[in-house]
C-alpha cells in the first residue's frame, strides 16, 4: 500500500456527458470488467459507480456520473444533482462526447455547468471508430470554440484505440497521495449494488422500448445455499410503475423474467466468481420515480452527495 511518497500519485476522475456517448463503455474498458451497466436508453446510469485503476506510479478513481440533461422528474433532480456535485470533489474532468454526433444544446448544457471550475477539463473525443480520420481535427475545433480544454484527446472506448495515451495524460495531472484502495480493488460499489444493476442492465435489453426508465432492482436476499456451500442464492425484486409494465416484463408464460434472470445470471455468477441461484419477481410500486420515500428505498440517497 503506498503513502503518498516517491511520487506516487493519486487522485479522482469524474467523466462527464450527456447520455450515450460511451462514458459506461470507457469506464469498463480502463478497469478491465464490467461494473458498470450499458444500454442505449438515456439514464441508464443513476448513481455515481467508481471504478478504480491501480498501477505501479499511480492509483485513478474514476466516477461515472448520470448522463446529463435537463431533468423532468425528481429521479432527473436527484441525478443532475449528483452529477454536478461531483465536479468540486475531483482533479481532472472527462467531457465525453460522440464523435460521431453534432455539438448539440446538451453539450453546451453541460459545457455552462463547467465554466468558472477550476479543474482541468479533458475534451474526450468518443467513437472514433465512426468517423473518418480526416475529420477529427475540425470536429476537436468545434468543441474548443465552445470551452477552454485543458486537452483533446479522441478514443474508441469500444475498441481501446488510444486508451492508454488518455489515462497517461491523467496521470499527469493527478497530484502526489496515497493509495486510496487495494491494487486488486477495481470498484468501490458493494457487491448488492453492482448485482441489482446487472439486473436492470438485462431487464432494459429485453424490454426494449417498451419499458422506460420505469425499472428499479431491489435486491431482497443475498445468502449461501443452505445444502449447497458453493452456491449464492440471489433474490431479488424488479419494481415497475404500472401493471402493463409488469406484464411485459414477466412475458408470455414467464418467458421473459426467465430469459433476464438467466443472462442476468451469468454476469452475477463472473462477479462473485461462484455459481449463483436467481430467483426474481416483479412488483408495482405506482409512480415511484416522483416519490422521494420510494427514491430512498431504491438506494438513491440525497444524504451522501
């Protein structure tokens, strides 16, 4: 565990953007496995998920914030919030944009949030994969016509190109301190946490459009397998809004909740590296997005931020 000496530095990241520009992509590919869960529906991600990076000259805490956008309810209040509040607790900032997309109004929703911090901002340039090369130079102008970036660096978090050369240039900007968590620790988030958004994760796929933001996953009961020692029984409970949602998420005979908790399943099983017994079921909690009791019970805290 090192303390801060012989140049070792360390420090927090907070990445930053409007929903789906691959800030959830980024962040599994620099710690190396999945903790945080991917879908193409804004707001999948609701609670700051910190992933950590540890090599031999430094240790990066990364946060992953909920994509920002005006918010239309009290879960986009309580997420925004979150978001922002972050910004005064961090030492560098990823502005993560598509490459692929337009500057647009959320981009400069999130740029004015930023003007008068006194963080260096990176401008990170995601899938670089869809473009072509001859147009990154003027799609990099674009942006810094907008802020004052301390750097522009393109990547394909997807891919990995040039990865490396962006957390090399953190590292430049991280101060000298501590270790802040075991080398062999790459998030911060409780094993129930990571599991129930595995759950959401598989439980959004499946449904499609058909459900909204209107998922939450509560886990009920973590515990050993009473006759079998190698096993974990998981329970757990998917809240919906209304009793049309619960009907699409269950499917025709079952077969729906069946196919989420088995592919939910696997990942949990690769997390706690054992063999895992699912079990899920599906409750109505009426309009639970604007109810700040049912917020808390979900895990989504004001008091920690």
């Amino acid at each position: 565990m090192h303390q801060g000496n012989n140049g070792y530095k360390s420090g927090f990241i907070s990445i930053i953007g409007r929903p789906n520009v691959g800030k959830s992509t980024f962040l599994n590919r620099v710690v190396g496995q999945k903790i945080a869960i991917m879908s193409d529906k804004p707001q999948t991600t609701r609670n700051k998920v910190q992933g950590v990076v540890t090599n031999e000259n430094s240790q990066m805490v990364f946060i992953d914030t909920p994509g920002i956008n005006e918010p239309k309810h009290k879960l986009g209040d309580f997420m925004l919030k979150v978001a922002k509040n972050t910004f005064r607790e961090v030492d560098v900032l990823l502005f993560v944009v598509s490459a692929a997309d337009r500057i647009g109004k959320q981009d400069r929703y999130v740029l004015d949030m930023l003007k008068g911090i006194d963080v260096p901002v990176f401008l990170v340039l995601n899938k670089i994969d869809q473009v072509h090369p001859d147009n990154l130079p003027k799609i990099v102008e674009s942006y810094r016509n907008e802020f004052d970036f301390a750097e522009a660096i393109p990547i394909s978090a997807l891919q990995g190109n040039n990865v490396e050369n962006l957390l090399a240039k953190i590292e430049e900007r991280l101060p000298e301190g501590p270790q802040y968590y075991p080398s062999d620790q790459v998030t911060d988030h409780p094993e129930r946490f990571i599991i129930s958004e595995l759950i959401r994760e598989k439980a959004l796929h499946l449904t499609r459009e058909e459900i909204p933001h209107s998922i939450a996953v509560v886990i009920d009961k973590i515990a050993k397998d009473e006759e079998n020692e190698n096993m974990i029984r998981v329970q757990a409970t998917i809240m919906v809004e209304r009793d049309s949602q619960k009907g699409i998420v269950i499917g025709k005979k079952g077969v729906l909740l069946k196919e989420i908790g088995t592919r939910a399943r696997k990942d949990i099983e690769n997390l706690l590296g054992t063999k895992v017994y699912l079990e899920l079921w599906v409750k109505v909690q009426k309009d639970w997005r604007n109810k700040a009791m049912h917020l808390r019970d979900f895990g989504f805290r004001d008091d920690e931020y």
